[in-house]
C-alpha cells in the first residue's frame, strides 16, 4: 500500500476488545506501535507515524481489595 494510501484511522473498532481492535490495525499497519490508554489520559502532541492510541474506558470486571 503506498503511503498516500495508508490508513490512519480505524473507526470500525470503536466497540471491540482491546485485543480485537489491536488485530485490526495491525492487518493494516503491521509497524505499528499500539498503545493502550485510559480515556482522558494526557499524552503528548508529537507525530509519530507508527504510533496508534487506543483509548478505553470499560471497566472489565468487578475492582476488589487483595
């Protein structure tokens, strides 16, 4: 794929597993450096061409002390 070509959003994996979502975009962008952050998660304003974010705000499962 030439890079005017290349994909640089994937909207069809609002919704998916983290997991699932990281398959997806690495299909279509084998380099890419994903990252996993919490919703509302500062991060920095610098181009990284293979660097994706993936932001998520589910908690998972029940939070419990031990």
């Amino acid at each position: 794929m030439a890079s005017a070509e290349a994909k640089t959003s994937w909207p069809e994996v609002v919704g998916m597993p983290v997991d699932k979502a990281r398959e997806v975009i690495l299909k279509d962008k084998p380099d890419a450096d994903i990252v996993v952050l919490p919703v509302g998660t500062p991060v920095t304003k610098d181009f990284r061409p293979n660097r994706v974010r993936i932001f998520v705000d589910i908690v998972a499962d029940t939070p419990t002390v031990g």
